[in-house]
DNA sequence: ATGTCC
C-alpha cells in the first residue's frame, strides 16, 4: 500500500490515484506555491483544485514565516458532525423542512446565550451569528448508510435510529476583514511569524479560528432548537488555519487551506449535496502534513456550472438528488454553483487516502436535507 | 469566502 502518495518534487507530496481526476492548474498552483521562500513542505490532498493564485485541498510547512494570503478569507472554516435525537422514522422530509424553518438571519445575543449558556462572548462579530453564509457552505440533516467499524461508531455513540447533522461554515465575515487589512498592508509576502505584522495576523487569526469554532456550535445548536431535538456534537475540524509544529525536528507553521486538520480525532469528509459523507479516523499522516481531505474537491469552476447544466436541469431539479434528498437553496445561482456535477465522486476521494494508509473509515452517511439559504435574493 | 461586487 502507500501506492497513492506520489512525490511531486522534493519537498512536495501529492495524495492521489491514477484514478482520481486533478486539475492540471491545481498542480501548477502547488509547484508555484512550493517555491515560496521558507515553504520547506507542501502536500496536495486528493480533493486538490485551483483557488485564487494558491491551491484548495493542500497542506503547507513554513519555518519562521507565516503566509496569511495562503488560508484566504474564510479563516476557521470547517465542518462539524452531530448526532441528534431526532428519529428518522418519526420524522418525514416535509415535517423536518417546516421545522427547519429559516435560519439565514442573524441570532441576538440574547438567542445565543439562550441556545448556549456557556458561550464565550463574540465580540463586535455578533452580525453573523448563527449563520451559514453562502458558497460551498451548508448544513445537512443525514441519516447512516454503512458502519465500517462498529466498535467504534458505539463508542462515539452514533445512532441509525436517529438523524445525524453536520455543519460546514467558517468566520463569516470577520476573517475577510482581517485578511483584507493585512493584504493592504503587506501584500502576499511571508512575515516573520514573531514579528509585529506576524503575531499581530496570529492573534487575529486565533480569534477568528475560534469564533468560526464557536459559530458552528451555534448553528448545531440553533437547528436542534428549530427540530425540538437534542443533539451531541461528535466532531468539528477545521480546514483553513496555521497552527505551530515541529516536523523532523524543525519547529514551523503548518498551514492548511482546504486539508482538514487529522491531529484533533476522527475527521467528517462531506461528498456533494448528492453523494455519502465519511466519517474517518487519521492513521499516521505525516507524509500528508498531519492532513486530509476536506470533500470531494470541485471539478467544474463556479463560473462554468450554470452553462453546463442549465440545458439539462431546471433549477427545480436541482433541489432533489438521487438519494432522494431534498436541498433548501433558494438562490438559483447557487443551485447551480454547488451542483453534485460540479464535484468529484467522495468515494474517488476517500480511495486515495485509504490506499495512502492516510485513514480507516468509520462510517459514512447519506444526505437527507441540505440547507443553504431559505431567504430570496432580492 | 464576503452583513460581497456588478
């Protein structure tokens, strides 16, 4: 096994089959990123794909330096796995949408505490609390389709008789803010990671992480109140952040844009709106960069999907999969923007890093309500 | 990605 870590260069590793289809842009991207100076390490996971001048779906090591512009606006973005009391046979598809109601406004402060005694405070960030946002972010009510390992999934206390939720969103609009000041500021350059610019983005950055962190905790929390249910948050890792390591000895920066963190427990990789989503333990992932996938990865550029599919799909079809789930998306943009067309198979994905050694799955779930926005554009 | 830009 190991046949699917291929080395790229001599500091760049790439997560892949034959198989899996990559973006030979998405590959440029990460040569070009390599050779950044104090870029001592970079891994491409399977999920890879181009973004704005740097790569998605990749894992970057730095000594001293910190390179803000390389985890791009949406800092702490990541996904977080609940399993709800919600039984699935008590519950059908209409019922659970009418419950769900409408979640795109902003909570008061006095709804977050309500939801969440325990919150920490969120500062002047309060505008977007308890929100999606929009893009690739949403949250889905899933039920279990396989159990791969069953010790383990009792152990955590997944449940098939009851629905599971998952949430993928980031720091709103606080992150874009303090990328936006350190860019006018700086540029694209490294910083000193101990220096004034440096510890000042890290701090910032730490916030943003964490308030991220805690806006996820508010949507779990705010969608069980909508169901009258409870629910037990499972897992939550993030996939846009730097955090300090030492690798061979060398203490850096691990810098993840698009690569879910695999050094904090098991790890939720969601598929499209239309396919299963794996919940996975990390094996030894340093030849990944302690890293894995984040999704499917896109195929298609956002730009592209509503000319690919319009002539094919109405927008009405698009809010009903083959798995027979529904998506609350009235935006019809969007409908097309996050198409299951417009991404990989997650099996094309999870095979990678299986053959990598990188992870054993634990189960994976199918999709039953995905939520991204109630409200129509004006 | 965006209490988003046209």
């Amino acid at each position: 096994m190991g046949n699917s870590i291929q080395p790229l260069a001599d500091n760049i590793t790439l997560i892949a089959t034959p198989e899996l289809w990559l973006e030979g842009e998405a590959i440029q991207q990460l040569q070009t990123t390599a050779t950044l100076p104090n870029i001592k390490l970079v891994a491409g996971m399977p999920d890879l794909h181009p973004g704005r001048g740097y790569p998605v779906g990749a894992a970057f090591f730095t000594t001293q330096y910190l390179y803000p512009a390389l985890i791009g606006g949406d800092i702490g973005c990541g996904m977080s796995l609940w399993q709800t009391t919600v039984k699935i046979h008590a519950m059908n598809q209409a019922k659970l949408i009418k419950r769900l109601g409408n979640i795109d406004q902003p909570l008061s402060e006095a709804e977050c505490i309500s939801l969440w005694p325990d919150i920490r405070p969120l500062a002047e960030h309060m505008y977007a609390s308890g929100t999606i946002g929009g893009g690739n972010h949403f949250a889905e009510l899933q039920m279990l389709e396989t159990i791969y390992a069953p010790e383990t999934a009792r152990q955590i206390g997944l449940n098939r008789q009851h629905l599971q939720l998952m949430v993928h969103s980031g720091s709103r609009g606080l992150g874009g803010v303090i990328l936006d000041k350190h860019i006018r500021q700086y540029g694209h350059q490294g910083l000193v990671a101990d220096g004034t610019a440096g510890s000042t983005y890290l701090m910032q950055h730490n916030q943003a992480l964490d308030y991220a962190q805690q806006n996820r905790e508010l949507i779990g929390r705010r969608i069980l109140a909508n169901l009258r249910a409870q629910g037990q948050k499972l897992v939550d890792i993030s996939h846009n952040f730097i955090e300090p390591v030492t690798i061979n000895g060398e203490s850096g920066w691990l810098h993840r844009k698009g690569a879910a963190a695999a050094t904090k427990g098991l790890v939720i990789i969601p598929g499209s709106r239309a396919d299963f989503s794996y919940l996975v333990q990390p094996l030894d992932t340093v030849s990944a960069l302690y890293s894995l996938a984040h999704g499917a990865g896109r195929k298609w550029q956002r730009s592209a999907c509503k000319g690919r599919l319009a002539g094919y799909y109405t927008a009405e079809q698009l809010t009903r999969t083959v798995h027979g789930s529904r998506v609350i998306c009235c935006d019809r943009e969007l409908l097309y923007e996050e198409a299951p067309q417009a991404y990989k198979s997650i099996d094309s994905v999870i095979a990678a890093m299986v053959q990598a050694d990188l992870i054993r799955p634990i189960a994976r779930f199918k999709p039953v309500i995905t939520y991204k926005v109630q409200t129509e554009k004006k």
